[in-house]
C-alpha cells in the first residue's frame, strides 16, 4: 500500500483538527488544538498558520468531495432544467445525515477567517466554479432552442444555490426531511421552465 503524501497527511490532519474544532468550541488556542491531536505546537502551525486556514483546508476538501459527488448524477440528464433540480437533489444526499459538518464549516470561516474571509470564500467557490459557467450556458442554449423558458439563467442557477445552501441549514435547525420542500422548489420553480424542445413539438 503507498505511503500518504504529505498533502494527503495535511488533509488528515485539517479533517481531524475539524472534529476537535466542532467539539471543544472554535476559540481553543492553536496549542490546546495541537495537544488534542497529540502533535507538537510547531508542527500544527507549520501546516496551519491560523485556524482559518485548518478550516478552509476542510472545506475545500469537502466541496471536492461534493463535487465528485455531484456532477456524475448532474450528467445523467441532457435537459438544462432536469440537470439543475438533479445538481439540488444531489447535494441534498451528499450531505443528508451530515449536513451539521457543512454548516460548522461555513460558521468557522466566517468567526476565523477576519480579512482572508474574502479570499477563502473565493477558493471555495471555485471549486464549482466550470459547473456553474457550464450550467448557465446550457441554461441560454435550452433558452435559445425552446427547451427553457425565457428567464436570467444566472438569477435561477443563484436562486438554485441559495436553496440548496439554506435548505441544509434548515435540515439541521429542524431535523426535518425535505422531500415534500424539494417537490415543491420542482412543481412551483423548476417545471414551469422546463419546455418541450420545438423539434419535438414539430414531430
């Protein structure tokens, strides 16, 4: 079996710093943190200067490990509008059950991160970054060829996003499933754009 890299062994390191984070509270010093992982002070801030950065290391992981998860379910479907309600299903089961660690994440950033929030912020958006340029883009093609109707493709994939961001907070105030909110954002949001392409219609 390969040895770890020692990027491998600093996302270990950031995944585990995480759990002690989430447990004992984000104002634990760095040399608290670094006895709770049984590793010398110097070592944790060789890797991590601030905790800012331990959580940002965390969440872009997590947003990779999303997007693997993510963008083989989106490509399934060839509509630009079954591909979005498919990109809100699929983040929505990623994260069902742990929802709690996503929402941690993005609360750490914004209580760690001080000037860098901007920067970090960035990096994780990136990460989605090609799906969403793509995603719009199929968007204003279906538009063009009558598959969706006329709107701002970016306004819905943003309003898309909100959903998908707030409905994890909200499984995690509330506990509840969010089938029935889902099959709504779809009959009330989603299908109403979602056209016949006009060389089907002509058939």
């Amino acid at each position: 079996m390969a040895r770890p890299t020692e990027h491998d062994k600093r996302r270990q390191l950031a995944q585990a710093a995480v759990e002690v984070l989430e447990r004992q509270g984000v104002d634990l010093s760095m040399a608290a943190l670094a006895d709770a992982l049984e590793v010398k002070r110097p070592t944790l801030l060789y890797h991590f200067p601030t905790k800012a950065h331990i959580v940002e290391d965390a969440l872009v992981a997590l947003l990779i490990e999303q997007a693997a998860h993510v963008v083989p379910r989106v490509a399934k479907h060839t509509h630009p509008i079954d591909r979005l309600y498919a990109h809100l299903r699929a983040v929505y089961g990623f994260h069902a059950g742990n929802e709690a660690r996503f929402v941690f994440l993005t609360q750490a950033i914004a209580a760690t991160a001080g000037p860098r929030l901007p920067e970090i912020v960035a990096a994780g958006a990136q990460v989605f970054e090609a799906h969403r340029q793509d995603t719009v883009r199929r968007l204003r093609m279906g538009i063009r060829q009558g598959m969706v109707a006329s709107c701002d493709a970016k306004a819905l994939f943003a309003t898309v996003r909100g959903l998908t961001d707030g409905l994890m907070v909200q499984r995690v105030m509330t506990g509840a499933p969010l089938t029935s909110t889902l099959r709504f954002v779809w009959t009330h949001l989603l299908e109403p754009l979602r056209l016949e392409p006009k060389s089907a219609k002509n058939r």
